[in-house]
C-alpha cells in the first residue's frame, strides 16, 4: 500500500514539475494539514503557523532540489522544520547552553511520576504552547516530529549537548506543570 501510494506521489511531483496545476492542488490538499500542524507546534502561532505553510510550499513547488532520494512528504516536512526554526530565529529564539547554567539547577528538580498522571490531551497542549520558545521546540521535534538529538542539533545549530538539557529541562517544565494543573508560570 505505501508503495502505490509513493509511486502516486511521485507521479504527482511529476506532474508538477510539467506545470499541472490539479496537481499542485492535490498535493497541497493532502499535505496542508499536517504540515501546518508541524509548524505550528514548533513557532506556537497560527499566523506564523499559516505563512511557514505558505512559504514552503511555494518552495517545495519550484520542484529544483527533489531528487525523489526520499518521499514528497518527508522533503516537504524538512522544509516546513526549517523554515519554521528561521521563524524562531528572527523572534530571537534563545536557548541554554549547558556551559552557561549550574549543574545544580537540573539535580533541584524531582522528577514527577509519569506512570499515575492522568492528564487530558487539551492541558498537555496548553502547557506545550507555554513553554519557552526553545524547550517548545526541542520538545516538539524531538517527541511529536521523531527527529533524534543530532538532527535537532543541527536543524537548530546548537549543540548535541543543549538539545539534551533543553529537552530534559523542557520535559520536567511540562511534567511539573501538568502535575500541579497551573499554567501560571
């Protein structure tokens, strides 16, 4: 099954390249959503969100760099990640490097117990959406995209070592949030 559906696309992308615009059509209504969705778990802003969309889009349809190595989806993903990342760049997005903070601050911290936690999806949205900008996006990347230390690291061009502490600090930032049912913070 996915690979007719791989062929259908990279027939799709065929067509594109030739100019059919009932092409472009199909695979922006089948990419759209979850691409929308990916950026706005990263940026955290429907707007932002929306124009992340948009632009790569327009990227992906110029068609110049797919070489068919990998699926239409995942380039167009890749693209969406980026581009998202430069959104958080030009917001300044600010990260911890493990150098700058005490190692104290991460032993401070007691870990929740994720077993008993019954939580509902909308809190754990809404505590995500508040985390800061590079938590968030670590978090995002890293649990719900299913990209591994090293790409992040370099998708953000931060160092392995940042994406581990931001994701470890993220991580207990929602666990303690999501335990103490506050968003206040």
């Amino acid at each position: 099954m996915e690979l007719t559906a791989t062929v259908y696309h990279d027939e799709l992308v065929a067509r594109c390249k030739q100019g059919d615009k009932y092409s472009y059509e199909i695979l922006y209504r089948q990419y759209a959503k979850a691409m929308f969705n990916t950026s706005l778990r990263i940026v955290n802003n429907a707007p932002d969100a929306e124009d992340v969309l948009q632009e790569s889009f327009i990227a992906a349809f110029q068609l110049d760099h797919f070489d068919y190595s990998s699926t239409f989806g995942a380039w167009l993903k890749r693209i969406v990640v980026n581009r998202s990342i430069d959104v958080l760049r030009k917001r300044k997005l600010t990260s911890i490097d493990i150098e700058e903070s005490s190692a104290h601050d991460m032993q401070d911290d007691k870990m929740p117990d994720e077993e008993n936690m019954q939580l509902k999806v909308a809190e754990i949205k809404k505590a995500v959406s508040l985390l800061p900008n590079g938590y968030r996006t670590v978090l995002s990347l890293f649990l719900f995209e299913g990209y591994d230390y090293e790409e992040i690291a370099e998708i953000m061009q931060i160092s392995v070592t940042t994406v581990r502490t931001q994701y470890h600090r993220a991580r207990l930032k929602l666990l303690h949030t999501l335990k103490k049912g506050g968003y206040d913070e």
